[in-house]
C-alpha cells in the first residue's frame, strides 16, 4: 500500500469531504480574492480539526457592527457552533475560528471519557 504521509492524507479526505454539504457564503459583500482565500483556509483547517465525518456551513457577512462570522460543523459525534462579529471581516473570522477551536479541543479532550466510563461499568 502506498504511504502519502499525514500531510497528503488530510488534503485528501478534506477533499473527499468538501461536498456540497459543506457550504462557505459571503453575504450582503463581496470579499476581495485575499479574504475570500483567507477564509476558506480557515474553514478547511477547522475542518480538518473537525470529527472525520464533519459537515461545515460557514457564513461570512455585513452587520449593524461591522462583519460577523457563523460557523456550524456537524457530525454524528457532536454539533459546533459559534458567532463572532468584529470591525472587519478578518477579526469576526478569527474571533469566531478561536471559539470553535475551543470546543474542538474540549471535544477531542473528552470524546473517549464515555467510552471509558461505560467499558468500566460493564467490567
């Protein structure tokens, strides 16, 4: 079997997965190509971070305060979820990825804790 390394192999299940499940808008503006870029990036790294069945629906839009960022990733495994707002569309983008970083780490810190438990339990 060929070996492609964890580097290649992210890129090719983050391909596998990018479906028409996973969805990227940016409403009532049009982001210049770096923006845009930047925040596809960012959805394709929490992605990445993500449960390997994960589905991502991002949206990247003008507010009364400024830009705002939703992020909803969804697995059979758990559900994330975050808004964010900021003066521009990079400072809601990073707030929000910092939220979802959060749970994604709370998450892969205790996804096997009811495993455990209940392995214990039945001993």
């Amino acid at each position: 079997m060929l070996n492609l390394g964890p580097g290649l192999m992210r890129k090719k299940r983050r391909e596998q997965r990018m479906t028409m499940e996973n969805e990227v808008q940016f409403y009532k503006w049009d982001p210049s190509a770096e923006t845009e870029g930047k925040a596809r990036r960012v959805f394709d790294g929490l992605l990445d971070k993500a449960p390997a069945d994960a589905t991502i629906q991002a949206v990247l839009f003008r507010s009364t305060v400024g830009f705002a960022c939703r992020v909803r990733i969804a697995s059979h495994e758990a559900q994330f979820n975050a808004e964010s707002t900021g003066i521009n569309p990079d400072q809601a983008l990073k707030r929000t990825e910092e939220k979802i970083c959060k749970q994604l780490d709370l998450w892969k810190k205790n996804r096997f804790l009811k495993k455990v438990v209940v392995a214990e339990e039945a001993s």
